[in-house]
C-alpha cells in the first residue's frame, strides 16, 4: 500500500488512482452503455486495462469493476448486471464459474486494530464450475472451491470446500453438490 494512514492519505499511489480514473471515465461511456450482447467488446475494454480475460468470457455491462489490472477471468466465466468485483486486491474467477447478479466480490478491508486504519488486501480465488448466487457477499482471502455452490444472499467469510452447496450468514457447507448428465434428464 501507498500509504499505512488512512486519515492522512490515500492508500494507492498516484499512479493507480489515475488509472482508476480513467478506467472509471472508460467504464461509464463504453463499458456500461455497450448492448447487452457485445461480451467481446467488454473483454477487450478489460484486457485493454490490464485484465486477463480467457476466451468466451460474458460480462455484462451492468458489472462494477474497481481495478480491472487485478482481474483473471477464466474461459466462459459470466458475471451477470449488478455483480461487483472490487478488485483492491487480485480476484480470480475459473473456467465456467458464474458470478449472479448484486453478488459482491470484496478482496480489500481495513485492519481497525491499527490507528491509521490500514487497507488490507487480500486475493480471491473462485474455483472453475462455481457459482455465487445473487447477492452473495465474499470476503477478502477466501477461495471458493472448484464446482462449489454459494447461495443467494450468503455472507463467506472462510474458504468453501469443492463441490458442495453452501450457505447462509456465515456461510457453511450444507451438503455435497451432485451432477446430472444430460443423458439421465432425458431418461
């Protein structure tokens, strides 16, 4: 960080901070009012900022991102309309993980026991086949385990198992999450 005194200074460097600026100006005028369906564009405007963006990646227009350098978007990932991904620190979404809409990615806090109110930031790691359900809220230093299931409204505040269902505030796992192929919904 920039600086360890929150009430005497910013906590990024001016370089930073300048670039938020213009990914923000960026955001609000080509991000935000490209169609629905111009997933592509966005991917550029994002890998233009430093973001690594897999191929077939859907993030939609209505997505929030503070720092898109900070961002790894695994291959057919989708963050849905609301979705935040305050990326203060490194957040890493996997392969076909799904981020629904209103659910908050939080990889910075403060650490309150010191004066000056440090920021701390912390990476997030969301697994490939995850999802986050709609307004799930994750916390700085967690990882979601691949194919891992976090119910709508959930706060997470630990690091999830893979391939379970979990929920609540706080979030715990609540049972093994199962697979159905496709030839078994026929029959």
């Amino acid at each position: 960080m920039h600086n360890q005194d929150t009430f005497t200074g910013p906590s990024f460097s001016l370089k930073n901070r300048i670039g938020r600026l213009i990914w923000g100006l960026v955001s609000i005028f080509l991000f935000r009012l490209s169609p629905k369906p111009l997933h592509a564009w966005r991917s550029f405007l994002l890998r233009c900022f430093g973001a690594k963006v897999g191929r077939g990646v859907h993030v939609y227009p209505g997505v929030k991102v503070w720092a898109p350098w900070n961002l790894v978007l695994d291959d057919e990932c989708g963050i849905a309309n609301g979705a935040i991904l305050y990326s203060q620190g490194k957040i890493t979404i996997g392969q076909r993980a799904v981020i629904s809409q209103g659910a908050h990615i939080c990889a910075g806090t403060h650490d309150y026991t010191q004066p000056g109110f440090p920021l701390i930031t912390m990476p997030i790691q969301i697994g490939a086949h995850a999802w986050v359900a709609a307004e799930a809220f994750v916390h700085p230093g967690v990882s979601i385990g691949d194919g891992c299931v976090v119910g709508a409204r959930s706060v997470v505040t630990k690091s999830m198992p893979p391939w379970m269902v979990c929920a609540g505030h706080p979030c715990k796992p609540l049972k093994e999450r199962t697979m159905v192929s496709s030839l078994e919904k026929v029959l």
